[in-house]
C-alpha cells in the first residue's frame, strides 16, 4: 500500500487502470450543457482546429470569415465554423495547455469531429530557420501530466507514422517553411530552465510548447487523428522583438499548413 505520508510519491505516477472506463465522460458533458442551455443537437464540422494562441480565430471573426457556432454546448469555449477551399472547418481559440487541449479535443470528438489539427505557438530550441517557422510534430517529450493519466510509460508520445508521411510530404509545397521533428511539451512555461533546456536541446527537440505529447497520447489511446504543430515564433523571450509571427500574426500561413494538411488527411480516407 502508497505511503500517503512519503513525499516521494505523487499520485500522478501511480498505477492506474488505463483500460477502465471513465465515470464521467464527453458525452455527458455536452448533453447537459444543451440541456441547462436549451440548445439543439448538431454536429461540429469533421475537421476542427484548436489555436491556443487564438490569433487565427480572432483573424477570421476581423475578416467576417467565421461565424459563431450558437449550437456549441462548450461550457468553456466557443467554436467558430469557417470555410476554406471548399471545406468547412470548425475552431476553438485559447484553449491553451494539455489539460485544456485534451478537454476540448474530447468534446469536439465526441460532437462529430474526424480529425483534428493543433497549431500553437513555440520557443525554438535547436534552430532550424530563423523563426517564424513551423514543425510538424513527429513525437513530444511528455513533460506534463494529463498523457499520464491516459497512458503510462512512454517517454514520447508520437504522431501515428501513416499521417506523418503524407502530412510531411504535403507541407514541401506550402510558402513558410515547414520542418519535421521533436518537441517538449510542458505544463510549466515559466519553469523553462537552463537545465531542462539543455536537456532537450541533447535530444535533438527542435521546439517547446504545452499541448502535443497530450493530444498525442489521447489520440493513440482513442484512436483518434491529430496533427499537431508547433509555429516557433520565439526564442523564450530572449531577443529583442521576440514573438513575432508576421502578416495578420501568422494567421495566413497557419492556415496555409491547417489546409494542407487537411487535404492530406483527407487523401487517406
């Protein structure tokens, strides 16, 4: 039996029962939010996108490209339905963190999504370019805490390599630069130290950012498709003029790499 008095336990580390079902579930979520809000059943768009930053979603509703979704039962989220080329997504803006993340990537699925895309703002960590540049994340350190409750060990959690590879192969011909590799994911933005960067910078880790090893996890364990994307715009604060994403923040070649690999995800199915 866990010592509860031993202060080298933590309960995030103890075993669990991965495989038993969770008491409370999405589904149950969403059904009262429209019961209390008395809001009808519909469903989300088959491709959905979460943008942390929020810079997309705040470029679209300035553009009168997207609409407000009224029928979203999101207690603590909007969702916003735009069209591009043909195809009609739907976007949560700020939802940032992988506890955040995963919360909505579960409702969202449970509404109708199919696939779903992530593309949030990073600090570089081994140069690739000079920022602002995108990874398509391949695997994410899981320095944070809620891929833990849904898989144990595991030191990455890793985007599934078939979507990899067309997803990859699609993003050659977008305009901004589009690399593949690592990130580390963490919980703790303003815990970034010299010690744990360098420890990722020895690993090859190419970006930080707070979402990716969750949803990947989440989606390996639902069986579920996410991209996620990591849009390093930044060296941790330590330059002059640092964040910078460009043209309408960078929302225009988020979106670029958003349809690219929607089509990609697409040609699978």
């Amino acid at each position: 039996m866990t010592d509860p008095s031993d202060p080298d336990t933590s309960p995030l580390f103890e075993a669990k029962d991965f495989d038993e079902s969770s008491v409370f579930a999405p589904e149950a979520l969403l059904e009262n939010a429209r019961r209390q809000k008395h809001l009808p059943e519909r469903s989300v768009p088959e491709i959905c996108i979460l943008d942390p930053d929020g810079d997309i979603v705040r470029q679209l509703t300035a553009t009168g490209e997207a609409r407000n979704d009224e029928a979203w039962p999101g207690y603590h989220t909007d969702l916003y339905r735009f069209e591009r080329n043909g195809e009609e997504f739907g976007i949560v803006g700020c939802a940032v963190g992988a506890s955040f993340a995963v919360l909505v990537a579960e409702q969202l699925f449970a509404a109708g999504c199919r696939f779903l895309v992530s593309v949030t703002s990073s600090g570089q960590i081994v140069p690739k370019d000079d920022p602002p540049y995108f990874v398509l994340i391949e695997r994410a350190l899981r320095d944070e805490g809620t891929s833990h409750h849904y898989r144990s060990t595991n030191r990455y959690a890793a985007l599934d390599d078939e979507l990899s590879a067309v997803v990859e192969e699609a993003c050659e011909e977008v305009s901004r630069p589009v690399y593949t590799g690592a990130t580390w994911t963490t919980d703790a933005p303003f815990r970034e130290t010299e010690a744990a960067i360098e420890r990722a910078r020895s690993e090859g880790i190419l970006a930080v950012e707070m979402e990716a090893a969750a949803l990947y996890t989440f989606a390996d364990v639902r069986d579920r498709p996410v991209v996620c994307l990591a849009h390093v715009t930044n060296q941790m604060g330590q330059i002059e003029e640092d964040f910078e994403k460009g043209e309408a923040d960078g929302s225009q070649d988020a979106l670029e790499v958003i349809t690219t690999t929607a089509t990609a995800w697409r040609s699978l199915n």
